[in-house]
C-alpha cells in the first residue's frame, strides 16, 4: 500500500490557538481527522508526525527512508526561516517531497530556505 509520512514542522502542533487570522481556527486534532479519513477514502497509509525540533524531523525522515515510505509531505512551518540541516536530510533521503504551507509565503515575505 502506499504510504506517505506528513511532517508537521515548528509551531504547527499549536494551530487553531496562534495567530488565528493567519492559521485559521482549525486545530491541529480537527485537522489530522480530515487527513485520516482522506487517506482511508483514497486507500493510502497516512503517517502524521509533529516536532518543534528540526533534529526529530531529520530523524523521522531517515527511519522514514528506511522504512520503506513512498513519500514525505511537509509543512516546515517555523523551520522555513533556517532549516538548512533538514534541508540537506530532504535532499539525501531520496524520497519523493512534496512542501506545503498554510499560508502564503511570498505574500508574507518568508522565503523557505528548503
């Protein structure tokens, strides 16, 4: 079955509580639900891992290589600003990689260094 593993970077386990008019007001709980059940509804294992710490992410990312994952979905969220580490472990891991983010970088003036 295919597999993907979603990596939820820094800050993103506190959503639906922080800057609500930029993040929304679904929480982080209501928003795993959603992934759950449209990974079940289009027959794909879902992995949803959170950190606030760029070394778990580097972590979770390898073990995910090796494991056998099919892919690796990731909100950097506060490791957009300076995750040059994670950045090289995306890079090696050779893993399809898919970046998303809630909101729009460019028009908030963030540049992704991944």
């Amino acid at each position: 079955m295919f597999r993907i593993l979603l990596v939820q970077g820094a800050n993103l386990n506190y959503l639906g509580k922080r800057e609500t008019a930029i993040y929304g007001t679904t929480t982080a709980a209501e928003l795993d639900a959603m992934l759950r059940e449209h990974a079940r509804a289009q027959s794909y294992e879902l992995d949803i891992f959170y950190t606030n710490l760029e070394g778990e992410a580097i972590n979770r990312i390898y073990r995910a290589a090796s494991e056998g994952v099919s892919g690796v979905v990731m909100n950097p969220g506060g490791f957009s600003y300076s995750g040059y580490a994670l950045r090289d472990c995306v890079k090696s891991a050779g893993l399809p990689y898919v970046e998303i983010h809630i909101s729009n970088l460019a028009k908030r003036g963030i540049h992704c260094v991944l």
